[in-house]
C-alpha cells in the first residue's frame, strides 16, 4: 500500500466480512540501514555474483517474482530495464561521473 500523502478511503467493511488480512512494513530504516549500505558500496565487492544480468521488464514475473516466492532465486539482487527487449549482462563498472551529470 505504501505510504499515502493523504487520508484514504477504505471499505473497512468489506475486507472485514471478506476476512482480508493486512500486513505492513517498513523495509528500511534509513538512521540504521543507509550507513551499512555506504559502507558496502565502498568496497571492493563481487557484484556479478549478486546480479549478473539486467532482465526485461515482461521477464519480471517468470525470473523475477515466482522464483522468489518459490524461494528458489539465485542471486540477491534483481536488476530490471523496463526498456531492454532482452536480458544483458550487468554492467558494474564504476565509471567516472561527467562533470554536471546527475548520478
């Protein structure tokens, strides 16, 4: 669902007599979470064993999605391009950022 900017209307009444269940989370908490991210960047890491390839964006769900929820994925990260017709090697070279570039 996500973080809403404002208020949201809710039949409450309905998922009550459907029996939904909701679940949240908060995947990240930046004060803990982005210091260890900054210090693993800076190292010196395999990324090609953690995201070998960049999939397309109509190959999400048969490599992407059902693998995960069948707790059959291979790599940690899942890298997509919504524009590439087909999977590409990853590339993970840093390369020099052009002066006035955006990241």
């Amino acid at each position: 669902m996500g973080i809403q900017r404002e208020p949201f209307p809710a039949a409450l009444a309905r998922w009550t007599l459907d029996e939904f269940s909701v679940i949240g989370t908060v995947a990240h908490v930046l004060a803990q979470d982005l210091p260890e991210a900054v210090r693993l960047l800076e190292l010196d890491l395999d990324w090609m064993s953690m995201a070998p390839e960049v999939i397309s964006l109509a190959e999400v769900v048969d490599r992407g999605l059902v693998p995960l929820a069948e707790g059959r994925t291979q790599h940690n990260k899942l890298l997509v391009d919504p524009w590439a017709a087909a999977p590409r090697p990853a590339d993970h070279s840093r390369r020099p950022q052009e002066e006035g570039s955006a990241c």
